[in-house]
C-alpha cells in the first residue's frame, strides 16, 4: 500500500510514472478535497493547481520554462 501525504504539502515532486497528473492525486489523505482536474506539466516542468494552490514540479525536467 503507498503513503498517503498531507493535503497541507504545497509543493509536490512528481515523476513521469505519476502522468497524466491529476489534482489531487490518489495517494493524498483528502483525495476528494475538490474536483478532480488534470493538470498539463510536460511542457514547463511545474504547474499550479488552480483549485489548491498545490505546485507540481516534475522530476528531472527544468522548471519555469518558456512561454
């Protein structure tokens, strides 16, 4: 059985094993705190959950990249 991490956890490492990304994610103890929605990371690196405030950032990819 996996960890359940904190809700409160603002900042949130993923891996390319977590894609698609969905907020919030399975493993997190509130996994009904709102709607699901699919967040799109690929192209940046990081993305915000506009319903949480919950920073993605993808591992071993540069973060804040170009418009």
């Amino acid at each position: 059985m996996s960890e359940l991490h904190d809700n409160t956890e603002r900042v949130i490492e993923i891996s390319d094993s977590d894609l698609p990304l969905h907020c919030p994610m399975d493993d997190q103890s509130d996994w009904n705190a709102h709607p699901r929605v699919y967040l799109s990371i690929e192209a940046r690196g990081e993305v915000l959950c506009p319903y949480c405030g919950t920073l993605y950032r993808l591992k071993g990819r540069p973060s804040g990249g170009r418009h």
